[in-house]
C-alpha cells in the first residue's frame, strides 16, 4: 500500500548497511545502528535547504505579528473579510505557511517506512503490519530490498546484547525469532538499552525546544496559539518520547536521538548564519548614513524649499534689477522707497490722503 515509502527508506538503509559493513561486518549491532543514523542524515541533508526556508518563514511570521493583531482586531467581527486580508499581506510580503511546516510533514511518512521495514525483519507477531510466520518462515524471507541473508544478519545484530529491532514490550513469542541468531534477549538486556535511549530523545526534543522558543520575539511568544504550541514543545512532547518508548524499537529509539542531535547543531548553523546577515545589513545602513552626513566642518545645507509667493518675489526683483541695469537706470522698488523716507514722517493713512484731496 506504501511501498512507495518502504522501498526508498529500504534501499538508504540498505546502502549504509554496505558501506560500514566493509568495516565493522555485516552482522555486527554498530553496522546496523550506524545505517539507521545515516538514513536519519541523509534525509536531513535533503530537507536541509526546505528547512532553511522554514526558519526564515517563522521570524517573517514573528516580524509581521503586529501587522496580524492589527487586522485581527479591525475585523474582529468579519471573519471573511480577515481571511482576505490576511492573504492579502502574506502575498505582500512573501510569506508561504506551507513552509513553516514542510520539513514536519516530510519527516512523518520516513519514520513510518523506518518503523514498518524495521519491524518487517522481525514477522512473528499477530498484530498490524505482523503475518504470524514462524521464526524459520521469518528467517528466509525477504523484506523489500534486503534479502534473506541480510534478514538473518540484522537478527544477529546487538547492541549490549539487545537486538535493534526489539523494545520492552516485545511480546515473548515474537522474542523467539531471535533463538538462533545469538539467542532469544532477555527484557532486562533490552531495558537497559532502550531506557537510556528514552531519556536522551526526551532531553533532546525538550533542549530543541527550549532553542526554538529562545529565538522568539515578544510578541510571537505573548500570542495565545504560539504560546499553546511552545509548552507542546517543550513538555508534551518530551513527555510522549517516554511514554511511548516502551512500545519503539531500539532503532526507532536511535532515530530520534541522531534527529534530534541532527536538528541542534542545524538550528545553530543556520540561526548563526542568519545572524551574521542580520549583522552585515546593520552595518551596511550604518555606513551609508555615514556616507550621507555632512562633513566635518562643513556647514549643513538647507535644502527646504521657499513658499511660492517668496520665489514668485524674488525672480519679479531680480527682473527689474535686470532691466535697471540695462537700461542704465535703476528703479528703485517700493521697499526701497520705503527705506529712504525722511525718519519721524509717518507714512499718510486714509486720512491723510482726504485731508490733502481737501486742500488742493
């Protein structure tokens, strides 16, 4: 049904397999262990570039949180209308949410082809997924890409002494696939790896949480909903690793661990990568206001411009100064006539004016 799964996390696992079977053998527990890790790498290097994109996509949506709250409380009461408009700004600005969550999303259906081809070496059981073989029917039949031989070799594989593929619950039936490929494991020897496991896929889930949440702005962390899936982060999912562990095989177990330790030390190449370039356009601003600021010295220049009456007054001036000037005469203007009345005469009002009408 999902072969198209299967057979690609099949085949990576199986071409790890190879390559640290040529130094450590093909049926040793660190060859198959170190397959499972480099399936889980290999992945990651694919979807390094989609979650780059991912990261870039949460500080855009924690820039434009302000904007959002805005819209939401204009059109609190129109939901329609803050659909559109919400659209409206992410095409703006460039902001796809499909990325915050695609590197999520490809992630889910590799763990479930890891866990159903991982639990196909061992199909004793009666359970999903499980065809009741006997351990003889188990040993000598394929599964996907790996052939029988290799069946028989990941049956031998341990890890201080528990098979990879075995967890706590493992009924004691399905344990007797393993009676002639190193003896059938006790629950104890299984426990002793797999808790350990648990604890450190718990710590690392809750520390890469705990480094996402760091990066978060004010605003982004006060919102309801992101402050809702920060304590999902950083408490309920840790949580389940432990809960759920007893149920994961070991190899499930070391998948979660190397993923987890993948994604820190990315977090941390990537956030450093984006502060750098945060930096570098700081500075760039800052040169460029320096490349702009008057001189030393220098007297700034002021660069309003006049009202249009006063430059309308100022070119009628300097035309008449002109004209005076070719004509060999100057005109004095009604502000210099002004200026050269005799002091302490008064210039005559209205009144003036009638009372000198009178007397002529």
């Amino acid at each position: 049904m999902l072969d198209f799964i299967y057979y690609p996390v099949s085949w990576i696992l199986w071409f790890w397999h190879r390559v640290f079977g040529f130094a450590f053998g093909a049926d040793n527990g660190l060859t198959w262990a170190l397959a499972v890790v480099f399936l889980v790498f290999t992945l990651r290097l694919v979807l390094y570039k989609p979650f780059v994109k991912q990261v870039r996509t949460t500080k855009q949506m924690q820039e434009l949180q302000p904007q959002i709250k805005e819209l939401q409380k204009k059109y609190k009461n129109d939901r329609q209308k803050m659909a559109v408009e919400m659209q409206k700004l992410q095409k703006d600005n460039g902001f796809n949410p499909l990325m915050g969550c695609l590197p999520i999303l490809a992630q889910v259906p590799v763990f479930l082809g890891l866990f159903h081809v991982l639990r196909s070496f061992n199909r004793t059981g009666h359970g999903l997924g499980q065809l009741a073989m006997t351990p003889e029917q188990n040993a000598n039949t394929a599964n996907y890409v790996f052939s029988a031989a290799d069946v028989q070799s990941f049956l031998s594989a341990r890890i201080f002494g528990a098979p990879i593929s075995a967890f706590i619950t493992t009924p004691v039936n399905e344990l007797q696939a393993f009676a002639s490929y190193g003896g059938v494991p006790s629950k104890l020897s299984i426990a002793l790896v797999a808790i350990p496991l648990m604890v450190i896929a718990g710590l690392a889930t809750h520390f890469n949480a705990r480094a996402s949440v760091a990066r978060q702005t004010p605003e982004a962390a006060a919102n309801p909903q992101a402050a809702m899936m920060n304590k999902l982060a950083l408490w309920v999912f840790p949580l389940g690793v432990l809960v759920g562990g007893p149920f994961l095989p070991i190899a499930i177990l070391l998948y979660w661990v190397s993923n987890n330790i993948w994604t820190y030390g990315q977090q941390h190449l990537v956030f450093g990568r984006m502060a750098k370039e945060e930096e570098a356009k700081k500075q760039a601003k800052l040169e460029q206001r320096a490349q702009n600021a008057p001189k030393p010295g220098a007297k700034p220049v002021n660069v309003k411009k006049k009202p249009a009456s006063a430059t309308a007054a100022d070119s009628g001036s300097d035309e008449d100064t002109a004209v005076a000037s070719t004509n060999g005469t100057a005109k004095p203007s009604k502000q210099a006539a002004g200026q050269r009345r005799p002091a302490g005469q008064k210039r005559p009002g209205n009144r003036g004016r009638a009372n000198q009408k009178r007397k002529r």
